[in-house]
C-alpha cells in the first residue's frame, strides 16, 4: 500500500474517532438534566442518565483493558503449546531415525517379513 493510501486510512480512523467522541460527549450533556429508573440488582429511582453513560463507558474501557491482555496471554500459551508438542514431536522422529540407523544391517526393516536365506531367490518353494 502506498504512503498516500496509509495516510488517508490513518486520518479517516482519526476523524471517526474524534466523531464518536462529539457525539458521546453531545449525548451526555444533553441527558444530564435527565433522569430514569434502572434495575442493578435492585430498583433504583431517578437515576442521572448522564451518570448512567459515563459509568457504562468507563466500566466497558476498563474491560476492554482487563480483557485484552487476558486474550493475549491465552493465545500465548496456545502457541507455547503448540510449539511444545512440534519440539517433542521432531525429538521422537529423531529418536526413530537414531534407532533405525543404529539397527545391524541384517535384521529385516519390518518384524513381518523373514529374513531372505543365502540360496533363495525370494519366491516360494516350488517341488521339482
């Protein structure tokens, strides 16, 4: 992307930003004489909606902070995870390749199959 598309990206977020921010603080001024009746584990009468606002909105940011370090460690420890099980994965394979070159040379590769005898071509036993 070139430098002109990230500016005008960045300075659009920039301005919406700044737009969110006038309208909450527009909405809050304009409901501060207001009040309602809110159920918080419990009734509460004649509640300042403008108080009401500004408390919901805090209470989300301080979620949001508490939460996304939370997230980001969870995914950290998925990945940790997960490397883990590739590391002792490639040591079990290295194992494998250890033994198999460890092996002597006239043991079969597999248990099933017997070993070929000197004279034996390989095929069955056929009477002359």
């Amino acid at each position: 992307m070139s430098l002109a598309f990230r500016q005008i990206k960045v300075y659009v977020k920039l301005c919406s930003l700044i737009a969110a921010l006038l309208v909450a603080v527009v909405v809050i001024v304009k409901n501060l004489g207001e009040s309602v009746r809110v159920w918080f584990f419990g009734w509460h009468e004649s509640v300042n909606i403008g108080l009401l606002v500004t408390c919901t909105a805090a209470i989300t940011l301080v979620g949001w902070w508490v939460l996304r370090p939370a997230m980001t460690v969870h995914r950290d420890l998925g990945d940790l995870r997960r490397n883990q099980m590739e590391r002792d994965q490639q040591k079990r394979q290295a194992e494998l390749l250890d033994r198999l070159e460890k092996a002597p040379a006239d043991k079969p590769a597999s248990p099933l199959s017997p070993p070929p005898s000197e004279g034996d071509p390989g095929g069955p036993d056929l009477p002359d």
